[in-house]
C-alpha cells in the first residue's frame, strides 16, 4: 500500500491556516510598473485569495469521511482508500479505516503518525514533520501562498456546481503542479492534487457535519503498550 496518508494530511491541516497572512502579502508594493494586462491579473488573483481566504476560515471545526482514489499517470487505479476527518484547529486526526487502518494526529506541537498493522508509531515535532513533507511550501503560518502560488477561482454556474480553486506552484521545483479546493458555500466537499509525472490524487467528503461537534479525545491516541515508538 502506498502511505499518501500524511501527505494529505499535512496538505489538508495547512491549507485551511496558511492564507492568514494572505492580506499582508497582498499589499507589497510592486518593484515596477505593471502592464495593463499584469494588472488585471493580479487583481484577480487577489480576489481569487480572498475568496478562498474567507472559506478556509470558516474551517474553524470540520468533521467528514472521506474516499481517497489516486490515479497513475496513464489513468490507472493506483491506491483506494476511505476513512474520517476531524479538524478542531489547531488539532487535527486524519483516519483511515480501509484498505489498512492508519491514524494521522497533530497538534501544536507534534505529528503522530500511527500504524496498527505495524505495531508502530512516529512520533515528529510539527514544524520536522512537515518539512519532511512534499508541501514544505505550506508549512508556516507566516509563508503567504500569494508569494508562491498563482490562485484562480472557478465560479460555479449552476446551484449544483461547487466553486473551484486553482492553486499553481510559481516555484520551478515545487512537486505539485495543480492544487484544487472545491467548496459549496463555505463546505470544503473535494481536494484535488496534481503532481509532475501526472498522478492525480482525489479526495472527496461526505457526511460533513456544519456545525461540528469535536471531543478532544479525537486528537489523543490509545497505543498499546507494547507498541515501538520511533522518534523523528
């Protein structure tokens, strides 16, 4: 089985805290002037961030399942999985129930990667953990995505249509080529992810509770006492 798990995760906790500094980003004085057509654009990648930064806020609390399919790059089922999400921030749990169960925790201060079939669990200060991660570009709350990604909304047409979000990577060495966020009012229901050699990775939510209602024991894990615990 491929372990995409802690990727998603880690994608899934930043994307909804990083546009905090969006606004400041935003603001920076350009070092030239812009052509008529530069201008344009930026005025409505600008309002594209805003949009998307007023949804991610309301993702205060957010409970859901979840199925997860990533395609290989000729189209090809390469992974299926379906599972949980609960976000309390800054907490959050990511579980994975089938094919093989997998638990994802994070707080403020660490990630906890457990896997019972393994009899293991990694344990990773946050700030490590998600540097070691393939998104190293949405890890801080203090790195604007305005700075590293050009943002484009798609409106939807009709009432049964969700709004899409395009996030592109400027950076040439970035992993991903093509995020996308789709929400229905301010419901976060698909998460897409491109990478470079054309594996797509969609996750869809259903069941998604607005208001949602977290114990804070979704965020403790039970590990048995034998369970070999490996410090990252």
């Amino acid at each position: 089985m491929i372990k995409l798990a802690p990727v998603l995760a880690t994608l899934f906790f930043m994307l909804q805290s990083a546009f905090v500094e969006a606004d400041q980003a935003l603001s920076v004085a350009p070092t030239s002037s812009p052509t008529p057509a530069e201008v344009e654009l930026a005025d409505l990648n600008h309002a594209a961030n805003r949009a998307l930064h007023q949804r991610l806020q309301a993702l205060q609390r957010y409970t859901a399942n979840f199925t997860q399919v990533v395609e290989g790059g000729r189209g090809q089922i390469v992974e299926r999985s379906s599972g949980r999400v609960v976000l309390a921030r800054p907490n959050f749990h990511w579980s994975v129930a089938a094919p093989y169960p997998q638990h994802i925790v994070s707080n403020q201060a660490q990630l906890q990667v457990y896997d019972p079939d393994l009899a293991q669990v990694i344990v990773k200060p946050l700030a490590n953990a998600l540097q070691d991660t393939p998104v190293a570009l949405l890890t801080s709350d203090d790195v604007a995505l305005t700075g590293n990604f050009d943002v484009v909304m798609l409106s939807a047409s009709t009432d049964q249509d969700d709004d899409v979000f395009v996030l592109t990577p400027r950076l040439a060495d970035s992993l991903y080529s093509e995020i996308r966020l789709h929400f229905k009012g301010d419901e976060l229901r698909q998460l897409g992810i491109l990478d470079h050699l054309g594996q797509f990775t969609q996750i869809r939510f259903s069941e998604v509770e607005r208001p949602a209602v977290v114990d804070s024991a979704e965020f403790v894990l039970d590990l048995p006492s034998d369970i070999d615990v490996i410090e990252g």
